[in-house]
C-alpha cells in the first residue's frame, strides 16, 4: 500500500512492505527541503487526530529543537489509508493462496504480529509542513498522541528553500479545510463478546432522538454485510456473512457507527447460528466506545 502524491516539495516516508503489511510502519531516510510537507506513516490503529497530536522536530547540529503543539496548523492533516481490497495481501489472505507472493503468509504474519487478528487495517497517515529554517543533514520527527510516543520519523534535511505543497489537482489547489475533510468524524466503535461465534447477529442500539444523522460503516465489506436503518430513537442492525461460511472469529463483527449520534444506551443484541436458529439468551454481548 503506497501513497502517491504528484506534486513538488512533497516527500513521503512511506509503508514498508512485508511481515508489517500495510499496519506497521518503520520509517527510512528520505530527503526534503527546509518548508516542504511530508507524509508520515504512524502505524496501524491509531487513535489520532489533530486535536491531540503533537510534534517535536529536532535537527542536525544540535539546534534548538522545534516543537508543534495540537491544532498547529503546520500539522495539515491526519487520515487513515486501506488496502486495495482486490490486493494481492486481502484475497490471498481471506482465500489463504500465496498468489506468487506469499501473500497469506504475510497476512497471518499482519494480524498475529500487528492487528491482533483484527481485519480493520487501516494505516493512519499524518502530513506534516517542515520548518521553514533547518540546519543540513539528518533531521528527526517525534510524533506524540497527547502524553503518549506514537512514531519516529528520520528525514535528511537538504540545502536549498522548499515550500508547502498545494495539492494542486487539474483546475484548482486543496484548501485547509478541504484537506482535512479526509480526517475521521466523530464515531464509536461496536465490538462484540461472544461464548460461541455466531453466523449472524441483530442488534438495537438506542440513542438520542433527533440529533445527529446516522451512518453506520462495516471496515470489511468483502467478509460481512451490515445492513441497517433507524427509528430515529433506535439504530436497528442486521450483521452476516458475505459468503455461505460463518465468520471464523467474533472481533471480525466489528463496525463503527457515526454521523453525529449521541446518548447510546445499552445494546440489545440476539445471535443466530447457520441454521437460522437463536443462541442462548447472554451468549453475546455488545460494546460501544467513542473513537
């Protein structure tokens, strides 16, 4: 999984492929100027965004470090990348075929190594303006989610002035607020408990009427269908397989629910096995958590 933007004085420290797949991240030497942006790959997962990432710039030579607070608006914006669901990582992994690549050894090396065997793999990208003065030579970026170290990035600093890209597109250049469009809304994640892994589950989670406008959104489309609609007062959802085979593990049921919702109330939640018949009564359970 690559990011390619076309466009002068951008740099991009980008995703290195193998057992990291497309989620881990370890970033290598690239060059940029003094002013120009770059792309830093921060790893799988991440719970980041503008409002709490921060960034310390130290550079060569021993000069007084620089520092970007949350909101600076230098941090132009922070998003998340997937993979290609026709890649040669995603089919070769969910059909356990090499493809020429060894494609499902590095998928189950991904979800042991990385996600935890979670199918969401989305790798969060943050672009950084540099400081328009920096000394020569090899220059470091720590990446901090409030108190917490999220990524180190190592950039060689070259001679010469560089300037923050535009992102030009063919008839006009992205503004702030455009750019940022890309960043996550406001969303929780509903994860599920389970003693026996079901076939299907239904679910109703209740929530505030009148505020906000739902939207729910499955991560993996290609392993599960989340259908769904709303009372207004009470989102009511139908989770199953894509295909005839149950869904091997219960965190593979995962999706996010968003479009401005507030006051979720305790899920209720029935269970099916492939026959069509109901689990126990208390074999499942639901979770919501704020993103």
């Amino acid at each position: 999984m690559k990011l390619r933007l076309l466009a002068t004085g951008f740099a991009l420290i980008s995703i290195i492929p193998g057992l990291t797949g497309c989620a881990g991240t370890k970033a290598f030497t690239t060059a940029a100027r003094a002013g120009d942006t770059v792309a830093l790959a921060v790893g799988w997962n991440k719970n980041v965004s503008r409002a709490n990432l921060s960034a310390v710039i130290t550079q060569a030579g021993g000069g007084a470090p620089v520092n970007y607070s949350p909101g600076n608006s230098n941090i132009r914006a922070v998003f998340n990348m997937y993979p290609d669901p026709v890649s040669r990582l995603v089919v070769g992994t969910e059909t356990n075929q090499g493809l020429g690549y060894n494609a499902n050894v590095h998928g189950a090396s991904l979800g042991s190594l990385v996600t935890g065997d979670d199918k969401d793999l989305s790798q969060t990208m943050v672009l950084l303006n540099l400081p328009a003065s920096l000394a020569v030579g090899n220059a470091t970026i720590d990446l901090y989610a409030g108190a917490t170290p999220l990524s180190s990035h190592t950039v060689q600093i070259l001679s010469g002035a560089g300037s923050a890209n535009l992102f030009e597109g063919a008839t006009s250049s992205l503004t702030a607020e455009q750019l940022r469009t890309l960043e996550r809304a406001a969303a929780s994640v509903v994860t599920f408990s389970a003693v026996n892994v079901p076939h299907s589950i239904y679910l109703e989670v209740p929530h505030t009427f009148g505020v906000g406008v739902p939207w729910v959104v499955n991560p993996r489309g290609d392993l599960k269908n989340v259908s769904w609609t709303d009372t207004g007062s009470v989102l009511k959802i139908v989770i199953t397989p894509v295909s005839g085979a149950s869904i091997p593990k219960i965190g593979h049921f995962k999706f996010y629910i968003s479009g401005g919702l507030t006051g979720f109330g305790a899920p209720y939640v029935k269970a099916y096995d492939v026959n069509g018949s109901l689990l126990p009564e208390g074999d499942i359970t639901a979770a919501i958590q704020p993103l």
